[in-house]
C-alpha cells in the first residue's frame, strides 16, 4: 500500500476542544513574529502554551510571553537564563513567570509538550530535532522549517503520519488549498511560481559580474539576505520542489516551477481534465501562516486581499534552466535522497556567505554546489539515514564548499567590484 502524503488537506487535523493550544518555535523571528501577531488578535481561536527562541531577543521574548500567558519559554541558550528571568520579571511584575527551558535540545523538548499544533519557523538545520520531536509526540505540525524536509526527509516520512504536517511556506500553502480541490489521483502537475528574482530575464554570461548589492535587491519581497540570494539564484526555488516531493508524494517529473514576476499567484495544481486551480494572495505571509495554524478552518481577515476593482496584470514565463541550473540540480539532488539533500543545503548556505562577503562570483553559488554534491556521491540510503549521519554530511559539505569557494573566489576578488 503506497502510504498518505506527510500533507493532506483531505486528512485535516484532530479538533480541538475549544482553543486550540499552539506551541511557536522561533517566536522572535519574522514567521514567528508574525504568527504571534496572527495569534494574539485571535484569543478564541488560540492559546499558547510554549515560546522558543535563540535567545538573541530577550526583551522580545519576554513581551510575547506577557501578552499570551504560556506555561514554558524556550532558549537555546542556556547562559542568557538569568537575562531571561530578569526580562520576564520586568514584564510580570508581581504574576509567576513560565517555566524556562533552557540549551540546544529545549525547542525539541518544548516541541513535544501537550499541544495541538507546533509551528515551526525556526530558521537552520537545528529545527530538525523540534519537527522529529513533534511529529513522534503525535502533534500537527504547521512546518515553516526547510531543514526538516531538505536535509531530514526520510526522517521526517518515517515518523509523520498521513496528513500530519500543514505547510506554512507560501508555495506549499497555496497547494494544500488547491489539492484540496480534488483527488490525489486526478493531479496531472504541480506548478510552482517563482517570481524571477532581480536577475530575470538575464543571460548566464550577464549574471557573472553581478554585486551582492545587485542580488539583494528583491523586486516583490522584504527577506532575509540568505533567502534573498536564494531567490536570486533559483535555488529557494529548487529546494521548494524537493519539499513538495516530499509532502504531497507526487514525482519529480511532475513538478515543474513557472516564472511569475508579480507574486500573486503562489502556486498552482493542474488536474487531468485540463482544469488548473489557482492559489492568488497578496504577497504576505500571514495568509499562509492561518492556514498551519488553523486548517481546515479558515481565520476571518488574516491577510489583505486583493482590490479587484483595481486593473491586475500577471504574467507568467518559462524558467530559463541555462542561465539558472539550480532548479535542475535540485530535482537530482532530490532523486538521489539520503544525505545528498543535506550537502546541497548546506554547500549552498556556506556559498552564499562567500558571495555575500565578496569572496566568491554570483554565478560562483551554483558552480561550486554542484561540485560538492558530485564530490558527496552516492549518498547514504535514506532507509538507514540518522540524525548523525545528517550532521556529518551537513559538516563535511559546509567545510568542501568554504575550500571549493575559496580557490573559486581568487580571479573574482582580483576583479573587485564594479560599483
């Protein structure tokens, strides 16, 4: 028997009895800010009974724990504690503070606590152990953590049951609200967007003097400098297509990624008559978040909607695989499974770092990725995966790729910069 998708609308979650209790992870980041937000103008809807964070934003933390009462706060640090409880004190006053958790395995801990759903939108490979934790204690999972699928997929599908995790990333939100349209079996394709980045339209012999300046200049979104580079090069948009690989169980050849400059269009499910169902929102990433936090229920007013009685003009290009190879690369990073996803992910993160330092060329990112996942070879067999092995791929990727990136950087930084 062919097992259930990790994500399945047509599997929605448990009920909860009244509130559903909701645990964030990475509260003081942009998803979890956002989600504390979402949260906090919903009181009927949820209660949080847990916080995590790094531990960088005490003063944050200590807010979103006075505004929404949990039982337990999270820090990955435990030398910042006793910051922490004089935060926490500063904003309780006379009331007893939550309980603390404290050091690397505490999101994981705080992940497996009693809840209904865990969101996850802790940023890296740490937010691995927190999903695991979560999925194996019986929990919903609204996942906003690539790691967990990128670089721990097999993990992650031999732990979660059918329909366990909701998506929080937007392409892979607007297609849990497209599948839901229909039967697994009537799915033809599924169309991934991808707004272009700033380089759209551009040869490979035009991106090779490209400045980090250049790359961060986003035209639609407002992100992070590592995710924005990764919009730039494609790879965001590689990663994305092993992530619904592995959440909705349908193949690679069935996963083809469309340019959409305008972000309207998160994504899209083609079904066998023809008929082509569309997910279109503003781009903002509360819509997707009240969906992982809420399916099959829908937030009233969650996201701004789109003025249609204002003139809308989208458009929608082929990807030009030549200039950007980091889609291609990714489908078979994703076929060979077991580690090899590990090593693209994190050859990619140490790459980026180079390019945004000046030290290695824009089209130096994909160049030297390739190389190292050639180099990693036949990857352990995803059947006999384990967290140790994970690391120690992620380790020895990031080490080849700083060596690869280095030698690969010298003509580059001998050319400077052209601004």
């Amino acid at each position: 028997m062919t097992p259930g998708p990790l994500a399945d609308p047509h599997r929605p979650p448990a009920p909860a009895a009244g509130r559903r209790d909701v645990v964030v992870l990475g509260s003081t980041g942009s998803i979890g800010t956002q989600a504390v937000e979402l949260i906090g103008r919903n009181p009927d809807r949820f209660r949080v009974t847990g916080l995590a964070a790094g531990g960088q934003r005490l003063g944050q933390l200590a807010a979103q724990a006075r505004r929404l009462r949990p039982r337990t706060v999270a820090v990955a640090r435990a030398d910042v504690v006793p910051a922490l409880r004089q935060a926490l004190a500063a904003q309780y006053r006379a009331e007893p503070p939550p309980e603390i958790l404290a050091g690397p395995g505490a999101a994981a801990e705080l992940a497996a606590s009693d809840c209904h759903t865990v969101l996850n939108g802790i940023t890296g490979s740490i937010g691995l152990a927190p999903t695991l934790a979560a999925l194996e204690a019986g929990r919903t999972l609204a996942l906003a953590n690539k790691e967990s699928l990128i670089a721990g997929g097999p993990l992650v599908a031999e732990l979660a049951r059918p329909g366990q995790i909701v998506p929080v990333d937007s392409e892979h939100a607007a297609l849990f609200q497209a599948l839901a349209a229909g039967a697994r079996t009537d799915v033809r394709r599924l169309l991934l967007t991808a707004s272009g980045g700033p380089f759209r339209g551009r040869t490979r012999a035009q991106l090779a003097d490209v400045t980090p300046a250049d790359a961060l200049a986003h035209p639609t979104w407002s992100m992070g400098p590592t995710i924005t580079v990764n919009s730039a090069t494609l790879v965001n948009k590689g990663l994305e297509v092993i992530e619904a690989h592995l959440l909705f169980g349908v193949p690679f050849d069935r996963i083809e990624v469309v340019i959409h400059p305008q972000s309207a269009v998160h994504s899209m499910v083609e079904f066998v008559d023809g008929s082509t169902l569309v997910q279109a929102a503003p781009p903002d990433m509360r819509g997707p978040l009240a969906i992982g936090l809420g399916w099959p229920e829908r937030i009233a007013d969650a996201a701004p909607a789109f003025d249609w009685t204002a003139p809308l003009a989208w458009e929608f290009l082929p990807l030009d695989a030549a200039a950007f190879p980091a889609v291609q690369l990714a489908r078979h990073v994703g076929q060979l499974g077991g580690t090899a996803p590990a090593v693209f992910n994190a050859a990619n993160e140490e790459c980026v770092t180079a390019f945004l330092a000046g030290r290695l060329p824009f089209t130096g990112i994909v160049e030297t990725v390739t190389a190292v996942v050639a180099e990693h070879g036949t990857p352990v067999n995803g059947a006999a995966l384990t967290l140790p092995d994970i690391v120690a791929a992620e380790a020895w990727a990031h080490a080849r790729a700083r060596e690869l990136a280095t030698r690969a950087g010298r003509p580059a930084a001998r050319r400077g910069s052209r601004r």
